[in-house]
C-alpha cells in the first residue's frame, strides 16, 4: 500500500501534466489564431510579462518585455523614470489613418482621434511629457484644431494612457470618460499626473458627436474597468467598423486572468456581430501599427492596411484569450 507522500507526490504529478497538456494545447491554439499576422501580439502576451509558465525552446523573446514592459503589464503599470525621455527615443510623425481617423501617438503608445461634423474624439492620452508635442501639435501639423477635442476616452487607468488627459483638460475644455472602477484606481495613485474625475463610462455605453458613435464596453482583467470601443470609419468613403482592444497586459492574480479571459471572449463576440474589419490597439506592437504608420504619415497606402477582415479580428482577440488560459495554472 502506498503511504500518503507518495500518493499525494503521484497525484501532484497528474495535475502537473494534466495542467502542462492543457497550456499546451492553449498556447498552440493561440499560435494557430496568430498565424503570420500578429507575431508580436503572441509573444507578449503568451511569453511577456505576467504569469511564468514552461516556455517552448522556440520561443523569442516577448516584443517590448525589454521597454519598460511593466508599463503594459500589471495594473501598476505605466511607470517610468523621474524626468522625461529625451524626445528622440519616442517621438513619431502622426499619420491620417482614414478619412476621419488619425494617429497621434508615440513609437509605442498610441492616440486615435476620431474627427466628427462636431469636433473630435480621442482614445487615450499618453504621457503628461508627451501630448503636447504628439496629440496638439501633431493636430496643427495635419491641419486640425486640438481646441476640438470634445471627449477623452482612457481605456485604462496606466499613466502612458491617461497621463496626458489633465493637459487636455486644462487647455481645451475636454471632457474624460474612464470606468468608475479605474476611476477609482486613479483616486488612489498618489504619484504622477492624473485627471480630474470626470465622465464614468457604464458598460455598453454609446457616446455620439457629430455623425459618429462610439459604443463603449467595459471589459475588465488588464485593470480592474479596463474600456475596449467600437465605432466606425471612412476610407475614401466607404464604411469599416473598427474594435479597439483597450488592454494587452496580463497580471499576476488568477482572478484578473480569468476576468482576462472572460472579456477578450466577450470582445470576440462584440466584434462578429459588429462585422468588424479593423483591430486597432494602444500600444504600435500589436496591430502593426510601428509599421503601418510610418507608411500612411508620407501619404495615403492603397489598401489601407488596417482593413483586416472580421476573422482576423477575430484572430487577434483568440491570441489574447489563449495566451490568458495558457498562463492561468501559474497565476496566484
């Protein structure tokens, strides 16, 4: 008869192989989902910060996990060093994307600003160092007004998105929309540049200015109210629907990787039934944006390359799902 240490060692034994057959067959779908597509996106989300589970021998290193990825991972996030960067290593042109999208942000944070008959709307802030030089003066360089921006929509309470949102605030009368629940983050942080609490986003929430509407749906997991946005736009005319995902980071805590899971399944559905065709995230790694803004700041590129089609939207959110359920067994 085997003693009670041995029998406890042998079914600690199964459940470890049971776990690792399992993450394997997550991170294999989340592979199969990334294709050729979203390289980067797979292995920061399934190798970059977060839970530390086996990685396979061919994995690279995540994109971004060397630059201050803990700006992207946990719900602390967002932090840098005292004093700003020098302008060199995060400045980057902004491009007009669509007819009425543009991109005002920096090499690895991103600002859309959707342009309505009404004025504008803008997703995310970056940096309090850095929004003055990317999002109100990248708008004069494209012949727009940044005394038209109407809403500020922060996905997330990290200040590489919601760091530059006093700023607009204090010039130009904009008003801030987050989640109460990352609201509430923000009351707590004590440190750094912050807006004045504003607008609370419920889930759901449609936000319309002008000729456009923005559909605002609370998905939780990267922060405790973390806010993803589909809306619509023109390219030369014709209509796309665009999701935005607005978190990529996992944390450490099994409950935020299941909220995690949850709302990027969520999002999976938002988008089918929304027939969206173009992903767009806030940080230029994910969705090619370090590429394909370079390209569209000298001019226009025909085809647009963020016209995706629905399944590769799709695509890019099973990635995030699956990398999520691969690391949950290492979560705490």
């Amino acid at each position: 008869m085997k003693t009670l240490p041995a029998l406890l060692l042998a079914a600690a034994t199964v459940f470890a192989q049971a776990t690792g057959t399992d993450s394997d067959a997550h991170f294999a779908a989340a592979k199969a989902a990334a294709g050729d597509d979203f390289p980067n996106l797979l292995q920061f989300q399934c190798y970059g910060p977060g839970p530390t589970a086996p990685r396979p021998a061919d994995a690279a290193p995540a994109a971004g996990a060397g630059r201050g990825a803990g700006a992207r991972g946990g719900r602390g996030g967002g932090g840098r060093q005292a004093g700003p960067p020098d302008r060199s290593t995060w400045h980057m042109e902004p491009a007009k994307v669509f007819d009425n999208l543009y991109f005002f942000g920096q090499t690895e944070y991103a600002v859309w600003a959707l342009t309505t008959t009404q004025g504008i709307i803008v997703f995310d802030t970056i940096f309090d160092y850095s929004v003055e030089d990317e999002v109100a003066d990248g708008m004069k360089k494209l012949g727009l007004d940044p005394a038209n921006i109407k809403y500020a929509i922060v996905s997330h309470a990290h200040p590489d998105h919601d760091g530059g949102a006093l700023y607009l605030q204090d010039h130009y009368k904009t008003r801030v929309l987050m989640s109460p629940a990352d609201w509430d983050v923000l009351d707590k942080r004590t440190n750094g540049t912050k807006p004045r609490r504003d607008m609370e986003i419920t889930d759901d929430q449609k936000l319309t200015l002008g000729d456009a509407t923005v559909t605002m749906y609370i998905l939780p997991g990267h922060t405790p109210g973390t806010v993803s946005s589909v809306f619509q736009v023109k390219d030369h005319g014709t209509t796309h629907t665009v999701a935005l995902w607005g978190g990529a980071g996992l944390n450490q805590d099994k409950a935020s990787l299941e909220q995690y899971i949850h709302s990027a399944q969520a999002f999976q559905k938002i988008a089918k039934d929304a027939k969206a065709d173009i992903i767009i995230a806030n940080h230029t790694d994910w969705d090619h944006s370090k590429v394909n803004i370079p390209m569209l700041s000298k001019g226009p590129v025909n085809p647009n390359p963020y016209i995706v089609g629905n399944q590769k939207v799709i695509n890019f959110l099973k990635v995030a799902e699956e990398c999520a359920a691969a690391r949950l067994p290492w979560g705490r």
